[in-house]
C-alpha cells in the first residue's frame, strides 16, 4: 500500500477498526496459493486448475451476502456455473481416459498442422521468440554429448543440437506429421526420430548426458513418474534443462 494511500481518512478509520480483520486476510491469502502449489506436486494441472476458480464462488456469496454487493442473480448464476464444473471434474475428471486427455495428437490434425507449420515458417511464434531462446541458453556445452528432446515437435532443436553435439541426438513425440516434418526437414546423421508418447518411451540407465523438454512435460500424466525415467536415462553428472507451462 503506497504512502498516499495511507493517508486517507477513510483507511486509517478501517484501519482501526478492523485491523485484525485486514492481517488474518493479509496472511490467509498468500497462504491459499502456497496451498494450490503444494497441490500441484499431488495431482494433475489440469484438474487443479479448474479448481482453483472456486475462490470466485466464495468471493461471490461474501460479496452478495455480506457487502450487499448488486447484480446478485447473475453472479449466482455464474458461480453455480463454475461448481457444477468442479463437481464435475471431481466426479469424472479422475476416470477420464489417459489416451483421451493426455494423449490428445491435436498436430496430427491436417488443418491445425499446417496451421503451426506456417507459423514456425514465419519466426514470429512465442516458439521462436520465447521459448528457443529460453531454453538453449539454460544449456551447458554440447560438443561430445548425447541429448534426449522429449517433445521434439518439428525437429528444429535437436537440428541445433546436431550442429554442435557429435554423438547422438534423439528426438521423441507423439504425432505422426511432427516426426514425418522432423525426419524430412531437420534430419541428420547423428539424428534419431522416434513418434512415441514420451511416458511411454524406454532408454537404457546412463543413456544420455543431456535431457531437454520444452512446454511438453506439464501435459503429463504422471509428472513424478517421468521425472525418475529421466533420471535413470541421465548418465552421472547430466542434466535436465526443461520448461513447462502452470495456470497460476
């Protein structure tokens, strides 16, 4: 709260009045997001995500019932809305199939593909400006490496990758026209391409140096789970350079 903001009358008055009232909802507010990021370390984003928007439903009755706030049907309506969905997602959301939700190929749809292609042709997606350079520049030196691309998409990365690692590159996803487009356009020598769900691909213990995953791993099923494939896959000394996206 700036300075000018304190010297209101009207906020020293509330101050005063209700000051233990303004601290336990100064520290129960932080409180509930370090909750949701505990959360988010027990169940799946996607589900969690829409959970979270039950604050609004609280917010509502407090707003309607205690401050007398206006428009009241239409913000009942609209909270109601958001509980039948979370009801809903607690009640179906945990059965829902994996190939349904986690598996989802949306690239392998000819429209949405040739959509992205055009996209990535012009350099002026988020991939490009954002995330490619986010990533190379959590690195370490590639020269003599083995890299793991969970996610590889197109193939652009581990292309990058191939330039300067001289041993293998291996590029993992699970559509059909990305690993076609990879292996057609970003192929190398040192380049293997394989089109597999990556929870569901197998290396050997030791396998690589390097793991990169970009804006893939968060749409996981099993987030832990993957994370100690990685590891084993990880000879001593290597790294996981990875970035993933959270609705907060």
């Amino acid at each position: 709260m700036s300075w000018l903001a304190t010297q209101s009358g009207a906020i020293q008055a509330e101050w005063k009045a209700n000051w233990k009232t303004i601290l336990v909802g100064g520290v129960i507010s932080p409180g509930g997001y370090l909750l949701f990021l505990l959360a988010l370390h027990l169940a799946p984003v996607a589900q969690l995500a829409p959970m979270r928007e039950i604050g609004t439903v609280f917010g509502t009755i407090l707003g309607i019932v205690v401050l007398k706030e206006a428009q009241g049907r239409r913000r009942i309506t609209a909270a109601g809305l958001i509980t039948v969905g979370v009801i809903l997602l607690g009640l179906f959301g945990l059965n829902l199939r994996k190939d349904d939700v986690m598996n989802q190929k949306a690239y392998d749809n000819e429209t949405f593909f040739e959509g992205y292609k055009q996209l990535r042709a012009t350099g002026s997606g988020l991939n490009d400006a954002l995330e490619q350079p986010a990533i190379r520049s959590l690195l370490p030196a590639l020269s003599g490496l083995e890299v793991l691309d969970l996610g590889c998409g197109m193939g652009q990365f581990a292309a990058y990758c191939a330039d300067s690692a001289e041993k293998r590159i291996v590029g993992v996803d699970i559509s059909e026209k990305m690993i076609s487009y990879a292996r057609a356009q970003n192929a190398g020598d040192n380049i293997e391409y394989i089109q597999m769900d990556i929870e569901e691909v197998q290396f050997q213990d030791n396998a690589f140096n390097l793991v990169v995953s970009s804006f893939v791993m968060h749409y996981v099923a099993d987030y832990t789970g993957l994370l100690i494939e990685v590891y084993r896959w990880l000879r001593p000394g290597g790294s996981l350079s990875t970035y993933v996206s959270i609705r907060l």
